[in-house]
C-alpha cells in the first residue's frame, strides 16, 4: 500500500514555495487577474468563459509547476500555459467528478466524501501523465486506495494553513496556496510512484 508523510509533504509545500515566492507569487497573481479582471471590466458572458478557461488553464499550470520542484527540476514561467492542450480533458474529467461526487452525497453525504478524496488527484494525473479523463479518474481511484485517511487528513491540515494565511489580511494566501498545492503534488508522488 502506497504511502505518505503529511508532515514532509507541508514541510516540502514550505521550503518550495519560500524558496521560489516571486515564481509562484506572479503564477497566483496572474490567476487572479484572468479570473477577476473579465468580471469587473465587463460583464459580456464570453469574456467571462474565456476567462474561466484560462484560469483553468493557469491553475494546471501550477500544477505542473509544482511537479517539476517536486521532481528536482526548475518551474518555469512558460509553464503556466504549457497545460493549454490539456483543457478539454480537464474540463469533462472535473464534470464527471462533479456529478460522481454529487451522487454520492445523495447516499448520506460520506459516500460523497469518499468519492471525492479517492478522485482528488485526477488534475495531478492528467497534467502528469497527459492522459484523458476516464484514465485520470481511474488512476486517481488506484493510487489513492488505502490511503483516503491519510488524503483527508492533510487536506484538513491544508485548509487549517490557508485559514491561517487568510487571518494574515488576505496576503498570506500568497504563500499558504502554492505551499498547499505543492504539498498535495508531493503526497500524489508519491503515491503515484510507489503504486
């Protein structure tokens, strides 16, 4: 059974993020001007698709940032975008987890929980092995089996952090979100790598 240190994951989030703050500050900095910008500027429903799409695309591109610290190599600004012909697997992979992890809410809410934290890593798949939505779900699933626990109780410890950062007028989740998705890239690693 694949496992993880939750306390090396946080502290592996810290040491990247810190050591890499201007990379990952501009990387957030530039998901929340695609997000927000099309709101405030205009309220033209394209605009606003357009929008949501190229933060889909900036936010994989976080993902695969992180991967390459992860992996001993250096992100790159260029990643942020490198992801863009990942979108359409992204898009319907998120829209099957949605309606799986909807259903099993229906079911007394736990199944629904459970569901969520075994498919949580599907945007960490595809990013990384460039797969489509079903084998992203799927992996997902195998790499995560005997350690939903363990995914759950650092998904706590992570949201304690950006809570922590939020406290700190809003700007230390500058900091508590890259070192959040760092973390969770390191926890999927690792368990992608012992499966």
């Amino acid at each position: 059974m694949a496992k993880f240190s939750k306390g090396e994951a946080i502290k592996f989030g810290w040491s990247t993020t810190t050591g890499n703050l201007g990379l990952f500050v501009f990387a957030i900095l530039t998901l929340l001007i695609i997000q927000l910008m099309p709101m405030i500027l205009t309220q033209s429903v394209v605009v606003m698709i357009v929008g949501t799409l190229l933060g889909f695309v900036v936010t994989m591109g976080i993902f695969r940032m992180s991967l390459r610290f992860i992996d001993g190599e250096n992100g790159e600004l260029v990643d942020l975008f490198a992801t863009f012909p990942l979108l359409i697997n992204y898009i319907i992979a998120t829209i099957l987890v949605s309606i799986i992890v909807m259903i099993g809410m229906l079911f007394f809410v736990i199944p629904g929980i459970i569901l969520g934290i075994r498919l949580q890593l599907y945007t960490w798949v595809i990013v990384d092995k460039q797969v489509g939505p079903l084998e992203a779900l799927q992996r997902s699933w195998e790499i995560t089996r005997g350690s939903a626990w363990n995914l759950f109780l650092l998904g706590l410890l992570l949201g304690l952090v950006n809570i922590l950062g939020m406290l700190a007028l809003g700007v230390g989740v500058l900091v508590t979100g890259p070192l959040s998705m760092v973390a969770m890239g390191y926890a999927y690693r690792q368990l992608e790598s012992s499966y």
